[in-house]
C-alpha cells in the first residue's frame, strides 16, 4: 500500500482553485474598463471617473464611451461600448437613470462581465426608480453581469491601483476590506483614513445592492489573501440568509466588525402576542449577528479600532481583564468602563499576589487594578507584567502609564517589546499624555502592542475583543442530541397539521388555549392538563376529575389575553367556586363588549367572545415563570425568545432574541443572555432547575417553529420551571417533570396568505428531505442523512477507521489521526451550513447495542458566484466495496439538482482508480490535468 503513497505537491491542490474564478474578479482585477459617460466637463461624475482609473495605474487598458467625442482626456473614444475592439471586464456607468437598463443591455450582447452603476435615482426616487431598477436586474440576468450599485460611489482596490470611484483621492494599500451602503461616509472614512494612516485591500460603496449584496463580498473578501479583516457600514441587511450564511463561513478566520445604522429604531408595535411585544427589530438584528460571529460595534473609531487589534493580538479566551498601572485613577476609570462593557476584572491568584509582594513596594493596590505607584521605573513595570502574563486567572492585559517625573515612557515601552504576543492573552497599553509619551507609542505600535491615550477605550476595545470570542465559540461547540425516543411519536406532525388546517378552514387566525397546548404537546412540551367545559356542569365535572384546587380561564376563540377581561380565576377549592368563577368569567367578557369599543367590535365580527372555559389544575407555582416564543421580524423571518415570563413579562424585558433552528449549545448562549438565567442555575441554596432538560425543551419548541410556517406567532406564558426535586441518592430525577407549559397562545398567518407568500427562515434548517434508508451490497441496513453538529464524537471514530492509503486519496496528502480529530477541525466537517454545502453520511446503528457508527462521508461544495459545486468523498475501509461510494456519489448529484447546481466537479488523484470507476459509472467526463499526479471529473446536470 505504501508505494502508492507518493508525495503530491501543493500545486495538486491549486488545480480547481485556479479555475474557481469568480465573477467579482471582473470588478476587482479588471484588464479592460469601459467608463459610459465618460466626459471632460469640470466636476462632472463622469470626468472624475476617468480621470482616477487613468491617473492610478491598475494594469489594465481604460476606454471612454461618449457618443458625442471622438476623444476624452486624449484618449480615443466610443458612441457604443459595442464599437470597442476587445472584451469589456467592467463597465463603469455614469448615465442618467432612465438610460441604465438600455445601457445594460448593450453590455450583456457585447459580452462585457461586470458593471458598477453610478447613478443614482432608482428605489430611492420611488415606483418609476424600482421599476428601472427591475429592467437593469433582468437584463443583467440574461447575460449574468454581476453589477454593484446603483447608487454608489464605485469600487477602489488599492493593492493593484484600481480607482472606479468619482473620490477625491485614492485610499492607503492595506489589509482592511471596507464595504459601506453610504457614498458620503465613504468619503469621510477616507479622509479620516489618511489622517489615522490606515490602509485598505479594498474599499467598496455597494449602493443599495441591487445584485452584488453584503454575502457576495463577504465571501469575496474571505477568499482574498490580501484582506485580513472586513469592516462593515450598514444601513439595511438586504438578504440575510446570504449575509448570515457568509459571514458564518468568513468570521472564523477573519474578523468582521458592523456599524449598523438605525440601532434606535422603535421597536415593533405591540401584536396579540406577547412575543411581537418584546421582540424589536435592532434585538433581531443583534442576535443574528452572534449567531454568525460577527462582531457589532457603536463608532467609526471602534469599527477600525477593533479590526486593527484582532489582527495584531490574540481574541481573548474569557472577559477577565488584568490592569497594571503606575496610577490609581486611570486604573479605577478602565475598571468602571471594563464592567460597563460586559467585561469583568479578573482576580489575582495568591501565587501571583506572593510574586507581586516580592518585587513592588510595600503600599502596591495588593489588588486588581496592579497599582504599582507612581515611582514605577521599567524594571518594575517588566518584572510585574511578567507575573500578571502568567496568572492562570487573567484573560487579558491592559498597561496603563501616566507620565510622572520618575517615569520612562520610552524605555518601559522598550522593556515590554519581549511581551508583544502572549499565548490566549492579548495585550493592551494605554501611554497616557501628549509629546512626552510619543516615543513610547510609536514602539510598542511597531511591536503590534495596540496603545490608546485613554485606558477607558482600551478596556471597551478588550470586551469587544472578549465578545467576539464569545461570539465564534457559540457557532462551534458541541451540541448534544435531542433525547426524544424515536418510539414516541413525537413530533406529531399530522396532528399539528389537522389543528392548523381546521381552524382556517374556519377561518380563524387564533387557536384557543386547547388547541395551543396540543400543538405544544405534539413537539414534546409538557403541558398542563386542561379540560374544555361550555358550560357550569361540564366545568365542575372537570374539575372533579382533575381534582381540586382548579384554575377557571376563559375559553374563547376570539381573546387571546385573558387576564385583561378578567378570564382567569384562580385556587378554585370546589365545585360552588368553580360555578361561580364559570359565572364571573362569562358576565365579566359581557361587560367587556358592552363598554370596550374594542370588544364590541370584536363581538360583532364573531358570534361569540365566550365559548365556555377551560379547567385546569392550580399547579403550585414554586419556581421560576418564563416565557418562550417566537414572533416574525420583517427582514430575518421567524425568530425566538426567551426571558422572564408572568404578567409583567412586558413590564421587566429581561429577554434574549434568537434564530431559529437551535441546538442545545444555541439554546443555553440564548438562556445566558438573560438576568433570570442566575437564578435557573440555583441562588440562595435553592436548587438548579434541570437545565439539560429547558435546553432539550427550547430545541424542540425552535423545531416546531421551524416546521411550522402557517403560525405567525406562538408563546408559551408563563413556562413554569421548578427546582429539580432530589431523591435519596441526592441526584435529579424525571427531568421534564420541573419544566411545565401553563398558558400557550397561537396565532395563525392570515387567510390571504399563501404558501409561496410564507416567510423564510435566515438560517436554513435541518434538511430533512435528503434523509432516506438503504441497503449495502451484503445487507447491512444504513441510514443516509445530512450531517449534523451532534455528529462530532462519531466523526472522531469514523477517523479511527480510515487507513493511511484512504487519507491519502481523500485529501492529496497523510494527515495525522491527532490532528483529523481536534474539536477545531472537526467543527468545520459538522457545522455546515446547508445553503452552501451538503454533506452526507451513511450511518448504521446496531439492532443489539444500539450503537451507531458512520461508514462514509460525502460533501458537495459550492463555488461561491458560480452555479458549480464539487463533491468528495471518503469510505471506512472496512465498508469498502459495499456500493456505498457510488451510492453517496449518487445521492449527492440528486442533491445538487434539487439545489439547482449546474455542474459537478472533482479533483482525484490519477492513482485513485476506485474513484474513477465511480465517476465514471455515474457519467463523469474524466480528463488529465496539467499536474500529471491528478484528474478532473466533471458532469453537468
């Protein structure tokens, strides 16, 4: 076998990169530029354009398009962009509005591969503006230009000298790609780039992103080797499955920092839940941006200020912060902004006090801020960084000094060169003063030691650092499985589908608290037990079955908040107080329509506010009221929440938003954003509720959510969660017994929607629909599924089974089994995101044991701007030659033509015979490529 094994060169891996064009390099590395409005008029757009594509030089050939000159600026010009002698990589249109869609059109039969649109007075001039708009994009289809705009300043790419900007000047070469919605604060940050000396790869005004959208230049940026981060002005999210499925994908390896307009926006108006209530827009919007790893931030300063620090210095592992100053103020500022920005300061560990005892003076703070006193020379400052760099219980550093008559801002910044880059912990300084600490700035900046004038900007840079973090770990920690028993029925999708059906049938668009419940109870919620009576008698027998004391609330198909018509009679002791309550609920609702306008009106459009009540045991309310629900948010579809529940849910807002689908590492990150989440660990002796059990609880509500488009909104007010009650042994027991739903409240999507009309979640779920069984060549029955988060530890064995040869074709080259399973590998092989990628196991659990194993794993890529993917593709060896290569490979083409892939590729290596077969069995075309050790399969289908 090892003769086979021959050393492959990196360029094997670079074959299929380097056909991986992608359509935006025609933006950013044009050879030939057409500028359409191209005039000599002072000022003029048009002459700006021309002059800065000409005057920066870009490696490329420029040609002016006026029908009206033979010439502009000396170069020769032309009436059409059809009369040019050679293919047009871009088009930089500076046209008046009307004439856009005509020009665009004329591009797409000369065959010209992209356009920046310039003008403005599109969406932003109203209906006519939208409609032309729509011409330009159906146009631009036809012939697949990529345009970017309109509306928008143009594109610089500073590296290679491209200037397609009407800018006063060019930006600074550099790593930071900038994207930006706004035109005018481009030319703002531009200046202000000078002045502060920061350099871009790119520089883009994206207009109001008509076809190239927020996702297209995410992933563009990512692939870039030139870009080290990405910053972001933002005005709207545009389409944020692509930004949300981009930024999941980029974020992990370069930062992405977002200044968002419109944070103070109000939030949306209060609906018939009390999710539509608490659910504001800008929550969304922050929510989805920790659910991607990217990192949000107040100020333009901050914006830059964080991409210069994450690409110079560690992310912290953890929010504590250790402070080393030669004053006590400064410290107590940074500490006050520290705390304020979510960060905390870390405790000194006693070895680390015993060390600081040893070399700083008697009266040193003995405490965290390090105040080392005012007379700290640079030994001193070295020798206590050196302590405060290995307490296990620090995250991170901040050096504060202030310019006092003993100190050496120069040489302590000298002295502190050796500590620029320490392992987890990143360090930041704060060289406090004017001319007298410049020196010492200057130093420690070349060293990539970050320095602020003020500590307090300093320690809200650490937290954003610390949120960031945060942020990235949340998308890749190992989720547990759900716990539901595959025997269980549970979910109970017919059921669902029948309650659902039937009320709009009726034409309803409210579920009664029965109906709620089922629908809750058919994900596996527990729910309390209710009993519908539409009359005194039918109430009492209820509550006699149920035994006493009951809860009486009305029953109505109509009103959804009960307590506010005085529907909820509670602590019902026997059947003369339940008559009674049966009594008071139904005058109580007349009274309501006889003097509420609201009622009355409501009255007249139903036959009947009041159909009975419901009866329900009065469940002793010895823990915490929550509340889980899920409202919809214009731009981001279905989202979740989470908080403190009750009658004064709306009162206190202690409440975390989130995007559906969850898992259980998502479910607790959301939980951890609330103030309740303390006391559902267990205060004051009181006992943990399960949380195990709230996790596997708020999967399986986001589950139904998810399969569930026709509810508009759903909560469940109050979920009643309860200590876990302890047996002998002192351990928990029946985990869903303390979790218990009292109240649930549904609300339909209107009857006028349609199926094509229901709104679309950001994050793409589960996709059930490629789960199917199959059989091997010798009878072993496999499942074959998208893989999942949860699959990481069998991933780990999977890899236990593969030989050195079965590596070696998967991935060009041995890799050691140590470092095929590490968590930080492993997570980008099970935390996909279904939109851009699918991978496919084959899994086979033992009827005996019950253990499952995976056999093989098959992932399809798409190529980013391209209606391509390529596919791979490994088997366990012991699984070999059962059928389950060609069958995964099948299996994958049927997917890619159900995601609308025009054409399938793959690298394989010429000694791979295995894998040809199978390629070819499939109607593969295999052709040599120009590294004779590999072979490209393609299909098109």
């Amino acid at each position: 076998m090892q003769k086979s094994l021959k050393p492959t060169s990196d360029r094997a891996f670079d074959i299929l990169q380097a056909e991986k064009l992608n359509p935006l390099d025609a933006i950013f590395a044009p050879k030939t530029v057409a500028v359409i409005g191209a005039s000599e008029t002072p000022g003029s757009v048009g002459r700006t354009l021309l002059w800065n594509l000409i005057t920066n030089p870009f490696g490329g050939t420029v040609f002016p398009v006026n029908p009206k000159r033979h010439s502009v600026l000396g170069i020769k010009a032309y009436p059409k962009i059809a009369d040019i002698p050679e293919t047009i990589d871009l088009a930089v249109i500076a046209t008046p509005a009307p004439t856009v869609p005509g020009i665009i059109a004329e591009c797409v039969a000369a065959g010209v591969k992209s356009a920046i649109v310039i003008s403005a007075g599109f969406k932003e001039a109203g209906v006519a503006g939208i409609a032309l708009e729509q011409q330009i994009l159906a146009q631009a289809r036809r012939g697949n230009i990529r345009i970017i705009g309109p509306n928008c300043l143009g594109v610089m790419s500073p590296l290679s000298g491209l200037n397609a900007t009407f800018a006063s000047a060019m930006a600074r070469p550099g790593n930071v790609g900038f994207i930006s919605q706004s035109g005018a604060l481009c030319t703002a940050i531009l200046d202000w780039s000078f002045q502060e000396n920061v350099g871009f790869s790119a520089f883009v005004s994206i207009g109001s992103m008509l076809d190239v959208g927020w996702g297209d230049l995410i992933y563009y940026l990512g692939d870039d080797p030139h870009t080290k981060s990405i910053v972001i002005y933002m005005e709207s999210i545009g389409d944020a499955r692509s930004f949300i499925s981009a930024a999941r994908e980029v974020a992990l390896t370069k930062p992405i920092i977002v200044i968002k307009a419109g944070r103070t926006e109000a939030a949306a108006k209060a609906a018939a839940s009390h999710t539509g209530a608490l659910a504001g827009s800008d929550a969304v919007l922050d929510a989805a941006f920790r659910r991607c790893g990217v990192l949000r931030v107040n100020s333009i300063s901050d914006l830059f200020d964080v991409a210069e620090v994450l690409a110079k210095q560690p992310r912290p592992k953890g929010p504590r912060l250790t402070i080393l100053t030669n004053a006590g103020g400064p410290g107590v500022l940074a500490t006050d902004a520290l705390i304020e920005a979510g960060g905390e300061l870390a405790t000194i560990s006693p070895d680390a006090i015993a060390a600081f005892d040893q070399i700083l003076p008697t009266h040193w703070s003995h405490n965290n801020p390090i105040d080392i006193l005012g007379d700290a020379d640079p030994q001193r400052y070295t020798q206590a960084l050196e302590i405060a760099a290995t307490d296990p219980n620090s995250d991170g550093l901040l050096v504060i000094l202030t310019p006092q008559a003993m100190t050496d801002p120069t040489q302590t910044a000298e002295q502190l060169k050796p500590y620029a880059q320490i392992p987890g912990k990143p360090i930041l300084a704060s060289w406090m003063g004017g001319a007298e600490v410049t020196a010492g700035e200057t130093i420690l900046n070349r060293q990539s030691i970050p320095t602020y004038r003020y500590p307090d900007t300093a320690t809200r840079i650490f937290s954003y650092m610390w949120q960031s973090s945060y942020n990235l770990r949340g998308i890749y920690e190992t989720p547990v499985l759900p716990t539901v028993d595959p025997q269980s029925g549970i979910p109970d999708r017919n059921l669902v589908a029948n309650i659902i059906a039937s009320a709009r049938q009726d034409g309803r668009t409210i579920l009664t608290e029965f109906e709620s419940k089922q629908i809750l109870a058919a994900y596996g919620i527990p729910v309390v037990e209710t009993c519908v009576a539409t009359s005194e008698d039918e109430a009492v027998k209820c509550a006699e079955s149920i035994g006493y004391p009951v809860v009486v609330k009305l029953y109505s198909h109509v009103i959804t908040h009960k307590t506010d018509v005085g529907g909820v009679q509670l602590n019902l002791r026997d059947a003369e107080a339940v008559r009674q309550a049966y009594r008071t609920i139904k005058s109580s609702v007349e009274e309501k329509i006889a003097k509420d306008p609201h009622y009355s009106a409501l009255s007249t459009q139903h036959s009947a506010l009041f159909l009975g009540v419901t009866v329900q045991p009065m469940v002793k309310t010895d823990g915490y009221e929550l509340i889980i629900g899920s409202s919809l948010d214009p731009q981001f579809g279905p989202v979740l929440l989470f908080g403190a529940g009750g009658q004064l849910v709306e009162v206190f807002q202690d409440r975390a938003i989130a995007l559906p689908p969850l898992n259980t590492t998502l479910a607790r990150r959301m939980m951890e954003h609330t103030k309740i989440y303390k006391a559902l660990k267990g205060v004051r002796g009181r006992q943990s509720v399960d949380m195990a059990a709230l996790e596997q609880l708020m999967v399986a509500f986001s589950q139904l959510v998810v399969e569930q488009p026709w509810i508009k909104e759903i909560d469940i007010n109050p979920l009643l969660a309860s200590p876990m009650a302890r047996n002998g042994n002192n351990s928990p027991h029946s985990p869903l017994s303390s979790l218990i739903a009292l109240d649930g409240r549904v609300l339909l999507q209107p009857p006028d929607i349609t199926e094509e009309q229901l709104p679309k979640l950001a994050i793409r779920p589960y996709p059930t629909q490629y789960i199917d069984n199959w059989t091997t060549k010798n009878g072993m029955s496999v499942t074959i599924r998208p893989i999942r988060p949860e699959d990481e530890p069998l991933m780990v064995q999977f890899h236990q089974t593969l030989s050195e040869e079965s590596v070696y074709f998967r991935y060009f080259h041995l890799i050691k089994l140590s470092k095929r399973i590490t968590h930080e590998r492993l997570t980008r092989i099970c935390f996909i995101d279904y939109d851009r990628e699918m991978a496919l196991v084959a899994e086979h659990q033992d009827p005996e044991t019950g253990m499952r194993q995976i056999l093989a794993v098959g992932r399809l890529s798409k190529l980013h701007g391209t209606d391509a993917a390529e596919f791979a593709m490994i088997v366990s060896d012991r699984y070999q030659c059962q059928g389950l290569g060609t069958e995964l490979v099948r299996r994958l083409l049927q997917v890619g033509r159900q995601e609308h892939i025009g054409r399938v590729t793959a690298n394989i290596l010429s000694d791979n015979y295995g894998m040809q077969r199978v390629c070819e069995k499939l109607g593969f075309h295999l052709q040599p490529t120009s590294d004779p050790t590999v072979m490209q399969a393609e299909i098109a289908l």
